[in-house]
C-alpha cells in the first residue's frame, strides 16, 4: 500500500515517488542534522499527545495496526495516537484522531513548523480522502503546529496553536482522488517516469535522488547563477543548457547575474584590489576572529527562549597581534543545562576591550551578541561593545573579489579552499552548521564517555577550523594587497 508520505513525494516528483516505492536503492543516507530533525519532530509529537492525557497510542505496523485501531474504535476509545486506516490501496497513519460528543472524529496533524504550509494541507487532505473512504466520520481538520508568537520557557503551555483547516481539505478532495490514482500507475509502471531536474529537486524537501539525477550537471551550472528566477530556470532546463558555458549570450540577466556569468566564462577572478586594501585598513589591532555554533530547537529549554530561538553553545576566537602572534581561545559547554552564564563569562575573559572582532556574515554574531546582552544586563556594555566592534570580512567576497571557483558564492565554506587550498571543510566529521547541532545534542546526551570525547573532538575542530579559516583569509588578502 501507498503512505501519505509517497503521495507527498509523488506531488513532489513522479519519478522520486517511483525509485523510493520500486527503485533498488541509491537514495542518500541521513545526514546527523537529518536524523536530528527527525528526532526533534519526534519530540515535538510527544509533547502533542501529551496534551490529551485520555489518547491510546496505537503501537502496531502494517496490517496489525489496522486491526488495533478497528478495535480501539469499536471498544468505545475517545483519542487516538498513530490509528491506522486504509482505502483502495492507500494506507494512513493518523497523528492525533479525537472523538467529539456527537460520535464524529477531529484530525489533528502535528507539525514542528511554525505556521501551516500548503504540503500541510495536502498531508491532511490525503488522510481526510483514506478516513472517509474507510467510513470515518471525520468533520474536522486541524493543524497543530508550533506557537512562536506567545510561548516563552519555562510556560510550554501555549507551545501549540491549533488552526482549522477544515475548508482547504475539503477542497481539494478532487485533486487527492485524482493523484491518488495517478500516483498508483505511476509506481505500477516498469520504469520511472522521465523527469527533467530542476527547483522540485530541493523544494519543499531536498530529494535523496540528487546523486543520480544531478550526474551530468556540471560544477559551473545555470544553478548557481545568483537569484535566477524559475521562470528563466526552466526554459533553460527544457532547452537542455545545464552549462553557464553553453548559456547564450543575449539570454536576459541581470547586471549583477551578467557579472558573474562573464567571471566563470573568463574563468579569472575579478579583483578590485583598492576596495580590498580600503577595507583591511579599517582592522585593529590585536584582531579577534571569532565564530560562535548555536542551536535553535522548536521546544524551547532555558530561561526567556521561545521555540526556535537560538541559544550560543560554542565558540572559537584566534588572536592575531600587531606583532604577528596568534593565540587561541575557545568555548564548548559540555552539559546539557544552559550554556549562556559560564559562555558570556569565558567570551568576556577571552575578547578583552580593545581591537577588532572579525566574522565572517557578522550579522549572525551581531544578533547573537545583542541577544545575550539583553538577557545578561550586568554584562550588556561589554556584550554591545564586542558588537560595536564587528568587522566582517565577508564584505570583501560579496564587493572586491569573485572567483569563478566559488561559483557565486561567498560562504566562507566555497571561498576558503580557492584562496587557501590547503585548508577546506570537506574531510572534517562536523562539516557545516547544522550538522554541529546535532552533533552538540548528542554529546550532551550520550552517557558513554567514548562518543563524549569523540563529538567532543570533532565541535572544537569545526569550530577551530572556522576562525583559523579567516585568519589564512585575513593573511592571503594582505600578502595580495602588498
Ligand atoms: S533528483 Fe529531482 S528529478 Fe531526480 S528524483 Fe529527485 S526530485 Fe525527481
């Protein structure tokens, strides 16, 4: 039988519905932030359901779970957590299914997002279509996602908003009956679909396909041509031209498009060394760059947060004096309680009153900062002077130099192995942001002091590698100006 899971998919992509249901493997492991976001959803149901203490959660898979649940019903059950209904080949699995006084049943699907999305929507509307075509009085749908707005720690008890969306499922009933069978032919069909590649492949979720599908795409693509509407994306798609090479050269684009186009034709950077130089010549001395890893999780755990807010666990801060010197300092709150007192305490003793604070996109540190001032007043001159003296090196990537080889990009992960080859991101265990949050979760969680030290290992290293990444940077961009 077909999930709501594969409808969702085959809305997506035809061809994604039928190598996930009939392909032989070749989709892409989780990555740890995958799996992290998974468990969060996880948790985030957890809390739902604790929410009607009367609910019966119905344990059982496959055919099993659709007996359990025929049987909670007939034995009089008033809530249901997981109950499982099938129609003409369709199986559901319900997240919340709640009796009302009048016998008729309320869908509530739980979401960790917070705000309803049209794939919401459909998720509900193709277990609105299995429900009454399994002879379930369901008269109602509601939404049950997160409450930004209101919820602050430690009051979790507004942590939900729930929002009918009743009339959205109900019409679009027609189109679920339709897909519904389209999506069955699909997955009965010898082979998958032909489908071209384009913006579906990552929206509304990154396809686990790209590996084969993305094969013939080359590195310099029309992809990465910054802001190209989809419109002009999928002309160029349907013409066949991957290539910024092969892109004609009166295809319209925009002056700031256009620049980067000519910069991979050329495949020399552009440099404009005076900006750069006026640039470096606003650095004092000694010159902090610092980085810091944050996590934001949809169930807020300390004081004054709301969901997603996010809160600094890590930091990494590489001193270079005016003589040339560098020291390193660092910050990894090992425990699971919260990291913000004994952080601002080391930050303070390690960014001292004087000299630059460098980052790399220095309005994610600057929002970082402002918020702990806010929070630890008695500590608030010292957080807004680090803030005040912020200097973001970013700046020189986004006016001053392009580089074919960052492909439009001015993240300091593309920029770092053009101008530094020597150092890059790619063998490291923590590679990115998101992937350090889960790796920060599961250090603080885990009992075994083996993976303690491993995961341990690993943040510093990523962290480290972020601010001695800017250093070589800082370093290349004066040896270039010299
Ligand atoms: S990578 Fe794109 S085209 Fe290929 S299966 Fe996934 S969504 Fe479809």
């Amino acid at each position: 039988m077909l999930t709501k899971s594969d409808f969702l998919m085959g809305r997506q992509c035809r061809k994604r519905l039928w190598l996930e249901v009939q392909g032989s493997g070749g989709a892409a492991a989780l990555t740890p932030d995958q799996r992290h976001a998974l468990e969060q959803g996880q948790a985030v149901g957890r809390l739902a359901q604790a929410q009607f203490p009367q609910g019966q959660l119905i344990q059982a898979t496959g055919e099993t779970a659709l007996e359990a649940t025929a049987a909670a019903i007939a034995a009089g059950a008033t809530c249901l957590f997981e109950a499982a209904f099938s129609w003409q080949g369709w199986l559901v699995r319900c997240d919340i299914l709640q009796r009302q006084p009048q016998g008729t049943w309320t869908l509530i699907e739980v979401k960790g997002s917070t705000q309803v999305k049209d794939e919401h929507v459909w998720d509900a509307a193709v277990q609105w279509a299995v429900l009454k075509g399994a002879g379930v009085p369901v008269d109602q749908v509601d939404l049950m996602h997160i409450n930004r707005a209101t919820c602050v720690y430690p009051d979790l008890s507004t942590l939900f908003h729930r929002q009918d969306i009743t009339t959205d499922v109900v019409a679009r009933q027609p189109e679920v009956a339709d897909r519904c069978q389209q999506f069955q032919a699909v997955v009965a069909a010898p082979s998958a679909p032909a489908v071209a590649i384009g913006d579906h492949c990552h929206q509304p979720q990154r396809c686990s396909f790209q590996a084969q599908c993305w094969q013939g795409v080359p590195a310099a693509s029309i992809f990465t041509i910054p802001r190209l509407d989809k419109k002009k994306k999928r002309q160029l798609i349907e013409t066949g031209c991957w290539a910024i090479a092969d892109l004609a050269p009166d295809f319209p684009l925009s002056a700031n498009q256009r620049a980067y186009v000519e910069t991979v034709r050329r495949g020399e950077p552009e440099i404009d060394l005076q900006k750069i130089a006026d640039h470096l010549a606003t650095v004092t001395f000694p010159i902090h760059f610092f980085d810091f890893e944050t996590f934001n999780p949809a169930i807020p755990r300390f004081h004054g947060l709301r969901p997603y807010d996010a809160f600094p666990f890590q930091y990494s801060c590489h001193v270079l004096a005016a003589d040339g010197t560098v020291t390193h300092q660092d910050y990894l709150h090992e425990t699971a309680d919260d990291p913000r007192p004994p952080l601002v305490a080391a930050l303070l003793s390690h960014i001292g009153p004087t000299g630059s604070v460098v980052a790399y996109h220095q309005s994610f540190e600057a929002t970082v900062l402002k918020t702990l001032a806010a929070t630890f007043p008695t500590h608030g001159a010292a957080l807004q002077s680090i803030v005040d003296r912020l200097w973001d090196l970013e700046v020189i990537f986004k006016d001053a130099y392009r580089h074919p080889a960052c492909l439009g990009s001015t993240s300091i992960k593309k920029v770092l192995p053009v101008l530094v080859p020597t150092l890059s991101y790619d063998h490291l265990p923590v590679s990115n942001g998101a992937i350090a949050q889960a790796i920060w979760e599961a250090m603080v969680q885990t009992p075994d002091p083996v993976q303690k030290q491993r995961h341990r290992d690993d943040l510093r290293t990523y962290c480290h590698q972020d601010t001695w990444a800017m250093v070589a940077i800082y370093q290349v961009l004066q040896r270039l100006v010299a």
